[in-house]
C-alpha cells in the first residue's frame, strides 16, 4: 500500500508538471466537446437500452427514472399479482437463429485470370478463413447481434495487436527451417456496444458516412503505458475499477449484475456487491477517446486524434488503416434495423415491449381471478361473530361461528366468470407479438396452423424472405470487415506465417503466408443469401434432383451414388465440385509450365481427361499461345493427344498422324492392341474411359474425339 501511495504521488507530480501547448489544449478541448454534445444526443435512447435489456433478461416491470438514472419499478398494491411471461426471449432467440446459423464465408475472386492472381485469391481466402478460427469471430458475430437486438447497434473495432503471437518458419544455425510461435503480431477485433460510441449528425444512418465519431472506452493504466509511452506518465487514473458515466460500463451496474429476478414494488435496481472487492488491490483504470475524423478538404486523409485524462496521447492528420476506402473509420457496424435518417433506431425487442407489458397485464389479472375462485371471500355479518383470519385456505379446517334462530350460515361469494373479451383481447396479444417479430411458431419449431410438411416450409422461406433484408446487411458488413482484415494482413504480415486450415474433405492444410500473396485489386464477394438458414429437406431435395438428372455422374455408377450419399450427409453442393476443380487447377499448371518451356509428365489414367482437354485447348485459343515457340506448341498438342487416346484411341491416332506424331500414332496403336488382346482373354471389349461398368464400350466408327 505504501508503494502504491508512493507511485500515485510521484503520477501527481508529473502531471503537475505536464505542459501542453496551445495547440493540444485546442485539440483536447474539441475532442471532450464533440464527445459531449455526441452524448447529449445519444442520452434520450439509452433509457430505452436499460429497459430493453432488463425486459429480455425477464424484469418486465422496470422503468427507467432519468431523474435518477436508475431503473425502478413503479408502486403497486401489495396484493397484486404481477407474472413476468417472457415471450420476447423467445422471439429474439428465433430472430438471432436465423443470423446465427449459417456462417457467411467471404471468398476473394481474383483481379485478373492469371495463374498468379487466382492462387493468391485462394490463400487470401484460406487466410482470411484462418483469421475467422484463430480470432473466434463467430463467437464475436454473435455478440455483435445480440448487441444490435438490445440497442440496434454492435460493432467490430480493428486494430493491429503487436503482441500477438504466431507461428513463423525461421531458419536455425545449420540452415534448417524451424517452426516458432514469435509475437510478431496480428489482427485485433474488438466487440464494442453503443454506450462507446458517439455520432457527429444523428440523421445520417450509415457510420461511414459520419463527419466524425468518438469512441470512448474504460481503459487499464497498463494500456496507456504500453501503447502511448511518450505521455503516459502525465495520464492520472480514476481509481478503481467503478463504472464511468457515459463510457458503457454502467450497462454491466444496471443489467450486467442482476442476481435475482426482480419485480417488488418500488425496487431500484443496483448492482450486486462483491465482498472480496476490498480485499483485492484497486485495478488503476482510465478513459480513452478516440477521435476519428472522416476524408475532408482540410484532412484530405481524415484525422485521428487520442486523449486520456485531458492529455493529448496521439494526434495525427491521417486515420489508421482504412482512410481511402467508403467506411474509413476502423468498426463495422452490425444494425438491427436500419432506418433512413436516423441513425440511433429501433429494435425488435423495443418493439415488443408494449404487447408484452400488456400480455403480462391480462396474464396477471387472470391469475388472480383464478386464486379467488380457489379462495373465495366470505359474505358474514356481525352477528356471526367470526374472528378476524378465520377464514384460511388450510385444509380440514374448523370454523366456529355464532349461532342464533333464523341466522343463515356465512356465505362464500365467488367471482363471475371471465369475459369472452378478455380471451379473445389475450389470443390477440399473441398474433400481435408474432406479427411484429415476423416470427411464427413454424419458425421456431412448433406446430402452428398448418398441418402440411410443404406448407411449413414454404411459411419459413416466407419468413426468412422477411427478414432477408436484415441478413443481407450483416453479410455486407463480413465482406466490409474482410476488407478491412485484409488491409491489415497486408500491412503486417512481414513475416511470412504459418497458417493451418481445414479442407472440404476435413483434411488440414499448412501453408505459408505472406504479405506479398495479397492483391488488395481482386475482390471480396459474401455471396447473398450464404447466411439465411437452409432446409435439410429442401437440401436432400436438391441432391436427389441432381443426382437423378445425372449432374453428379451416371445414375447407375457407383462413384456417383457414393458422392451423392456423402453430400446428404455433409450437406453441401460444393463436394461435386472439387474433383473437377482439382483437374482444372493442376491442367492450368501444366498450362504455365508448358508456356515457360519446362517438362510435362504424361497424363495419368486417373485424370479427368475431358477437364484437361478443355482446359488445354482454351490455352491454344488464346492470343498469347500464337506467340509461343514452335517447339512448346507441339508438346502442348502431343499431350493433349495422350489425353484423347483415354477417351478415343481411334481419334488421337488419327490428330498424330494429322500432326506428324507418327512415334505417338504407332504408340497408340499399340496400347490399343495390347488392351484388345487382354480384353480377348477375359471376354468383353476394351474398356473406354467414360464407359459405365457393365456396359459394351461403342463401335470405332460411333466414337468422336471430345468437342472442344
């Protein structure tokens, strides 16, 4: 305690003796003033966030009191019943499923159609899937929405951790390549609330857009000290580690650490004490804002401006990273709802708030109507002389009155029974809640009105159409983040890295990293409709349909059945594809040795030698295979023959000699014999690439060489 007192005192004088100039008193001044008329702004709404996230959480009878800016609940009898039915938890866990479901998968399409470029589109893309597994940003997705279901916003912050590790293939003293894990750092994504951020123009509903924005955020001393070493000793902390007004931490006081469900009259809710908390040394926090500054004519590349504790730690007339794309400001922005002019808007769950209030209004005097049915008051006079609390709901109980000629016993009044308004107004509430969410209960897995298996499907595309709009939007912002990941990836991964993915055949795959592969010109797509939920059954439908039109091979060969079984089971189209595409990738590689003059092996009898002949055709048609050396011209058209002997010896004989190839003529012809004579011996017809088994492969004269 002593060096602790030591230390603060010795943090005193040397703020004491900081000296801004002129210039950083303005700047610090302009950065608290933005962040304060940002706030005035953005304080109306955040009464509503408390109340949306405690009606979530199942306190549905709290208000805020912005008197006291503490959620309360208002008087109420003392008998009076108040049931919390927490049906918007359910609709909201509906909603987010459909977000949450499928995972978005950006892919990077290639700038040009060079070799080159489409193998460094394809690591960029296993980089960029890396990044998603090694940063959890699935999980950080989900955070992201759940936090844009409460208070319409939730945002991914980017920056560069320089104390990240990551594995880098270095050499040792004899040379050799080792594998360490060195913090030579990476990308860092941050999930943030609203409560840290602060607009310039609440009109304007895309964050990019905004002239300027502030982020403030309660930071550890250790964070100032480490990143901002210049200044740091002026910064002086808070204190402990207590919410700071306005910052975000206040959310976690009022909703974070509720304990219990709460619903008694008058209750404030505050938060949960910790009895270790004075045991523990204080934790030495302070505030960080971070002033952002779009594109203008006066800083043609943004502003970037950091103060802590009124000292300026950073100022800088460039914004970090991402100054020249649409959104220069490092966030994305998840939006629940977005709406044309304004930019702090609704939510599903502030939507839901009146129906449930009222809900719980008609459910709480049903239940009372219900406990005086059970226990029913009693009509007495005072000539029965009954005792206060002699009327119980205790079972077997023996009532004693007085008992006088002509005095009629004490008598129960019951109430009446329950309107038919009262139902009809409750089976109202619910399909109003339902048509507000747009969330039905075939959506979520119950029975609902229709009894056929086709019509809850087509009512659940027809709700996921709903809310496709909604899904399409977060699915720009994963393209936007890829962007923005991307450009960091290019900036500082100096190093070449190590990274593991996983294949489509779950088979993991190692393989270098380095900036150099990243061509920031090809695009990033997230294709529309990736993250809305898709049907098992419509997906079987799919594979069957294919399978029977013959898409994945003919009908009755088994390799075919076999790849369609394993799609039904793994559930996804795009295993049809790899085969051919690891044809087409290795038929374009011997495409660019045969440019470059290097040797080519022959074809294999494994190979798709339909792909391979297509690709390689497509290579004699282009302009630039006109210029090529004579000699490449006839390899490449020797090996195309090789390939047209699999599939008809007859016609890659006839190409040879059309060519002069007449040592690949005789070779063929030869092969073709040997295959005639061994197909003599066990009866049948030689086979022919193509031919299904148990089948007679077709007459010479009805074979073709393969069109082009």
């Amino acid at each position: 305690m002593v060096d602790e007192a030591l230390a603060q005192e010795k943090r005193v004088a040397d703020a004491a003796a900081y000296e801004p100039s002129e210039a950083e008193k303005a700047t610090v001044a302009l950065v608290e003033a933005r962040q304060d008329a940002g706030r005035q702004v953005r304080k109306p709404h955040e009464g509503q966030w408390y109340v949306n996230g405690a009606m979530l959480r199942g306190h549905q009878y709290v208000e805020w009191s912005s008197n006291d800016s503490k959620l309360v609940v208002p008087p109420a009898p003392r008998k009076r019943i108040r049931l919390a039915i927490n049906r918007i938890q359910p609709k909201v866990r509906a909603r987010l499923a459909k977000f949450l479901k499928n995972r978005p998968v950006p892919v990077v399409v290639p700038a040009t159609t060079d070799l080159e470029d489409r193998l460094d589109a394809r690591a960029t893309t296993k980089a960029l899937d890396f990044l998603w597994r090694k940063l959890q940003l699935e999980r950080a997705y989900a955070r992201a929405r759940r936090w844009a279901s409460v208070t319409g916003h939730g945002y991914w912050w980017f920056s560069w951790d320089p104390r990240a590790l990551a594995r880098v293939a270095i050499p040792d003293m004899f040379g050799n390549q080792v594998v360490r894990t060195l913090p030579v750092g990476d990308v860092c994504v941050e999930v943030g609330s609203p409560f840290e951020v602060v607009v310039a123009d609440p009109t304007l509903s895309d964050i990019g857009q905004q002239p300027w924005i502030v982020r403030s955020k309660r930071r550890p001393l250790s964070y100032i000290e480490e990143r901002y070493k210049e200044k740091a000793q002026f910064v002086i902390p808070e204190g402990d580690d207590s919410a700071a007004e306005g910052v975000g931490d206040r959310y976690a006081q009022q909703l974070g650490r509720l304990a219990s469900h709460g619903g008694q009259s008058g209750q404030a809710f505050t938060p949960a004490t910790d009895s270790n908390s004075a045991r523990r040394p204080a934790e030495q926090w302070v505030t960080v804002h971070e002033y952002f500054e779009r594109p203008c004519g006066k800083y043609p590349k943004g502003r970037h401006v950091v103060i802590a504790g009124g000292v300026l730690l950073k100022e800088q007339h460039e914004l970090p990273f991402f100054a020249d794309m649409v959104n220069p400001y490092p966030c994305v922005d998840f939006v629940d709802f977005e709406q044309a002019g304004q930019y702090w808007g609704t939510t599903i769950v502030e939507q839901l708030v009146g129906p449930q209030r009222e809900y719980n209004l008609i459910r709480s005097k049903l239940a009372e109507h219900l406990r005086l049915m059970v226990h029913p008051k009693l009509l007495v006079t005072t000539a029965h002389q009954l005792q206060p609390g002699t009327w119980t709901a205790d079972a077997g109980e023996v009532i004693v009155t007085a008992f006088a000629p002509g005095l009629n016993p004490p008598i129960p009044w019951m109430p009446p029974p329950i309107s038919k308004d009262a139902w009809q107004a409750f089976e109202l509430l619910k399909g109003e809640i339902e048509d507000i969410s747009q969330i039905f209960p075939e959506a979520e897995g119950r029975v609902g009105q229709s009894t056929s298996g086709f019509q809850t499907n087509l009512l659940q595309e027809a709700t996921d159409a709903v809310h496709g709009p909604d899904i399409r939007a977060d699915e720009l912002c994963i393209e936007e983040a890829a962007y923005k990941a991307r450009r960091l990836m290019k900036l500082g991964y100096k190093p070449a890295r190590l990274l593991t993915v996983t294949g489509r055949d779950l088979e993991p795959e190692s393989f270098e990293f380095h900036k150099d592969d990243i061509d920031e010109a090809a695009d990033i797509v997230v294709q529309a409709g990736s993250a809305l939920p898709t049907l098992k059954a419509a997906k079987m439908q799919a594979v069957m349909e294919m399978w029977t039109a013959g898409l994945l091979g003919p009908v009755d060969d088994p390799a075919a059945r076999q790849r369609a079984l394993s799609m039904l089971e793994m559930g996804s189209n795009e295993e049809a594809f790899d085969s051919v595409r690891k044809d087409e990738e290795f038929a374009r590689m011997e495409n660019e040795n045969f440019r470059n003059g290097r040797e080519v092996e022959p074809p294999e009898f494994f190979e798709n030698h339909d792909v391979h002949y297509r690709v390689h055709t497509d290579a004699l048609k282009s302009a630039s295979a006109r210029a090529w050396p004579q000699e490449q011209q006839a390899l490449i058209r020797e090996h195309i023959i090789r390939h047209i002997a699999f599939v008809n010896p007859q016609a890659a004989v006839e190409h040879a000699m059309r060519y002069g190839f007449m040592d690949l003529a005789r070779s063929i012809l030869q092969e073709t014999a040997m295959a005639a004579q061994s197909a003599a011996l066990v009866g049948g017809s030689p086979p022919i690439a193509g031919t299904p088994p148990g089948e007679e492969a077709p007459p010479p004269e009805a074979q073709a060489p393969p069109a082009a």
